[in-house]
C-alpha cells in the first residue's frame, strides 16, 4: 500500500527566499492605507506581521467591511484572474510589515515551487469557503451568533494554527459592519459576552475570546432577535 503524502507546511521564510529579491518590503502604520478601491491591479501582498481590513464603498457612498486578514494571508490575489482595478480598499488596523509582489513573480513561483503552489491553492480555498459560510451566516443566524461566529474567526479558532487569547483591538463599529446590525447591538451582544464569561477586554484594548464562546454558535440556544 502506497503511505499517504504528508503536505509539507508552508515556511514563510523559505517563501520569501524563494521568490528572491521579485518582491519588496513594506511597513505601514496603523491607518495607512495598503491600495485603495479603484486603484490598479498590478501585484499581490502577503501580510508577514500585522492586521489588514478590506473595505468596500457602494456607488450611494456607504461602506462595509468584508475581511480582517492576518499574518500569513495574501491579499490583492484576484489581480491573477485578471482583475484590472481594485474592488476594495485595504487598511491596515495594527502596524503591520507587509511583502508586494508582481504578478508575474507570483506566477512563475506557482509553476516552480510545488509547495508553494498547493499551499496558495489551499489559501484560495480557504477563503472561497469563508466567502460562502459567511453568506449562509448573514443569511439565516441571529446577529448575536453572527458576532460570537466573528470573534472566534478573529482568534484563529477552528483553524491549524494555535487560537490567539486576545486580538487586536477593534471597534464596535468596524464589528457592526462585518455582521450587518448597529454598533448599538454590538455593544449590547458584547456586555452580554462578558458578563458571561465568554470574552473579557485586555489592558491593552484587545479582546480576549474564550473557549466557551464556541458553545453560543455549535449550539442552538432560545434568543431573542433585538
């Protein structure tokens, strides 16, 4: 019997080594803005430290949030598929270190380094699935599991890599686009949070999201819509 291939995992190091000196290096602060909505699509970026949010502004001028991405996640990566202009705006929350890439530097990795390809085919994957559980979500959960769902996303549980106790500040309004509902229910789905022992807020502003939290989505529980 032929033994089961092991998937290597990805090594952002030797990502960066191997696409050489085809991407540059750029630090922002929090608030800048990485590219802008309506900009060219010329290159992808990989986000080596730091937290980016994506937002999208309608031709009526209102705007919405529809991603927070962390280190180790691309963004910018439809420019592949012939994006020519880009559809949202990326921000980023936190100070962040961020790698830029041309397309054609991207391409010629995936054709060279196996690794690295089944490793963005993953990445794209993942968040083609996201996309469509965050859909479902919007579609057909009360607004008080759609931010208890957020706050777990946010904290990595559920994913390989280990949960974060405590994330990054956020504001209740940047949480009250993500989900659809006011910053109002927010704050009122949030008190509620920690006086029941799921979440509690760090010295530093950041939230720390328990375990426990996972039981308000995994389980059915009698709510009233606010």
């Amino acid at each position: 019997m032929k033994a089961a291939k092991t998937r290597c995992p990805f090594d952002p190091k030797l990502f960066l080594h191997n696409v050489g000196d085809r991407h540059r290096t750029e630090t922002y602060r929090k608030d800048q803005v990485v590219f802008r909505q309506g900009d060219p699509a010329e290159a992808v970026f990989y986000i080596q430290k730091g937290k980016v949010k994506l937002t999208v502004v309608s031709s009526l001028g209102k705007e919405a949030v529809v991603a927070i991405l962390g280190a180790d996640d691309f963004l910018g990566e439809s420019c592949l598929d012939g994006q020519r202009h880009r559809v949202t705006t990326a921000i980023a929350m936190t100070d962040c270190t961020i790698a830029q890439f041309e397309k054609a530097a991207i391409r010629d990795l995936i054709h060279r380094e196996p690794t690295f390809a089944e490793m963005f085919i993953v990445h794209i994957l993942a968040r083609s699935a996201r996309a469509q559980a965050d859909l479902v979500d919007q579609l057909f959960n009360s607004s008080e599991k759609r931010l208890a769902r957020l706050l777990l996303l946010l904290a990595h549980f559920g994913k390989d890599r280990e949960p974060e106790s405590i994330i990054a500040p956020i504001s209740q309004e940047t949480l009250a686009e993500m989900i659809g509902t006011t910053r109002s229910r927010v704050s009122l789905f949030m008190n509620k949070f920690r006086k029941l022992g799921l979440i509690d807020y760090g010295h530093s502003g950041g939230i720390e999201v328990h375990k426990s939290l996972l039981n308000l989505v995994l389980h059915e529980q009698p709510h009233i819509e606010i």
